[in-house]
C-alpha cells in the first residue's frame, strides 16, 4: 500500500519548489512593449544554458486604475507614476508572457501589489506568489494571497523582525509553502550596504522556513552570490533585461551576459560548499594521500609468537607499509 502524505510532510515537499531556485525579475524591463518582454524571457533562457540550476522568470501586477490615487493619475514628477504609467500592459498581454515563460521551461512567479491582482494571478495560472518588500505589512494584500493555493515567497527589506515574525506566523498557521527573502531595498546596493550576514540570522531564527537571498548590487556584481551560497541561501534573485538601442538598463538589472556570470559564479561556489547536513564522501584518491602520511607500527627486533607487545617493542615511521 503507498504511503499517504501528511499534511507536514505535503508542506516540506512543496517547499522543494524553492530550492536552488534562480528568479529572473522582470518587473517593468518589458517597458510596457510585449514583444521586448517576449525577447527577455528567451535571453534568459539561453542565459542559464547548460548550468543545472531551476528557474523562474517573475513579473509584476498592478490595476493601475485602481492602484495610482485618482489625484496623481499622470503625473510625471512622481517617479513609480510615471515608471508604472509608462510601462502599462494589458491583461491579455500579460497572459502572453505568462505563457511564454511556462512554454520556455521555467516556474512562472508574479508580484501581485494589490487584491484583484492576486485574483488574476490565480486566473492566469502562476506556479508561485511573490510578496514585495514594500508589501510585507499589506494585511489585506496578505490576506488575499493566503486564500490561495499558492507557495508564497516574502521579500523583507526594511522590515524589523517583529513584522517578520508576524508575517511568517501567519503564513505557517495557514499551512502554507512559505520562504524568506534577505533583501537590502537599495537601488543599486552599495557593496558597503549587502549585510549578507543577515542570511546566517535569519536562517537562525526561522530554521523551519527556506531562506533566500534577493537584492540589488551591481550587475557586475558577482561576488555577493558566492558568498549567500556559502552562507546556506537557497534561492536567489535578480533584476534582468535586455538593453537595446530603444531600451536602457537601469542600474540594479543584469543584461544576459551578466546573467551567464552570475550563475556561473553560483554554480562554483555550490561546487566548492560540496554537500550540507550530511558528512562528505571519502575519496580514494584522499584516503590513499592520507595512507602515506600516517605512521605505522614497526618492531623493534624480533618478536615471538605469542609474546606481549609494549610500547618499547615497537616503533613509529612512515611509509606505514612497505611493499
């Protein structure tokens, strides 16, 4: 008869969906132009070629009738107005992306930053929820997203651990896959300003709840990456676009190229950390380095059968063995 999962053991398998998973975020990089949006999710694609890895590409939904307060609608001199504004899509254009990243291979996540966007989120068919930074204490936000069937992933920048805590209690009391995100919401992240130590804190405090690593620092950056993997970091994230002549990259987002070297900087380091829990394997080439080093037991003189050896019969040198 096969084993039937209990509701503990349902909810640790699927927290494996964010294990050694890397998240593209797209965000508004698609500039409001679907088929620019299309050319990143293949870039990306390519990007991550032949590096074992799982991946998901992430994008943002705002009902910006409803989102912008009426007395701002087009405005220009508020900066994520007129950023938002600028980069509209409609739903159906959304959809369309949505699909190519599921037709691509990847995990398709989504911010939602109000209600009916969780909704449409569901609607559309997202394997996994992403709470923003700037979102974490958003209780109507979180109460909509809890109601779905959704792994939800909550960013943390600018939180205290009081507002973490919270979050985190209400997520697990509803039984929900539920992950961490360290996140230093600067743009870009002065290398001064990563706190990647905030890692070995948070998976200290919250040992029961996968943590990752989500920030801002340079593009060329590449550093920052081994370090959150030696620290235990088990998904990670990161801006990513394509520049062309029509479109520029801000600051914070990583063309494909650097894509390649950020994933291929992780990938060294999970080969250098080697295995986590567990004792390494012993490698024969190890433990014969190890055999000519180790003394061996050698007499002195003549020994009878069955006589008592002591310590002044025998002496100790290498080769422990001589053929």
């Amino acid at each position: 008869m096969g084993h039937t999962l209990g509701l503990g053991e349902k909810i640790m398998q699927e927290q494996n969906v964010f294990n050694n998973l890397f998240v593209y975020e797209m965000a508004n990089n698609h500039m409001g132009d679907v088929e620019h949006g299309l050319k990143i999710i293949r870039a990306m694609k390519a990007a991550g070629e032949g590096i074992p890895f799982r991946y998901a590409v992430k994008l943002q939904y705002r009902q910006l009738d409803t989102f912008i307060h009426p007395d701002y609608k087009g405005r220009s001199d508020i900066k994520y107005v007129k950023r938002f504004s600028e980069t509209r899509l409609s739903e159906s254009q959304f959809k369309t992306l949505k699909d190519e990243i599921k037709a691509q291979g990847f995990v398709a996540m989504c911010t939602p930053f109000d209600e009916p966007s969780v909704d449409l989120i569901v609607k559309h068919g997202f394997d996994i929820i992403k709470i923003a930074s700037c979102s974490l204490t958003d209780w109507p936000l979180l109460e909509a997203i809890a109601k779905t069937d959704k792994p939800v992933l909550a960013s943390t920048a600018g939180a205290s651990f009081e507002e973490i805590d919270r979050v985190a209690t209400f997520f697990e009391h509803r039984k929900k896959p539920f992950g961490l995100m360290v996140c230093v919401g600067e743009y870009p992240t002065r290398d001064e300003n990563m706190q990647l130590s905030q890692i070995d804190l948070f998976r200290q405090r919250y040992p029961e709840i996968p943590v990752g690593f989500s920030t801002h620092e340079s593009p060329d950056n590449v550093d920052a990456v081994k370090i959150a993997v030696a620290k235990g970091a088990m998904l990670f994230e990161r801006h990513v676009g394509v520049p062309t002549d029509k479109y520029a990259l801000n600051a914070y987002s990583s063309t494909p190229e650097q894509v390649t070297q950020w994933l291929q900087a992780a990938h060294k380091a999970f080969s250098l950390c080697g295995v986590s829990g567990v004792r390494r394997e012993i490698s024969e080439k190890e433990e014969n380095d190890l055999k000519g080093l180790r003394r061996g037991v050698f007499a002195k003189n003549y020994i009878k059968s069955g006589a008592k050896i002591t310590l002044e019969d025998v002496f100790l040198a290498i080769p422990p063995a001589q053929d």
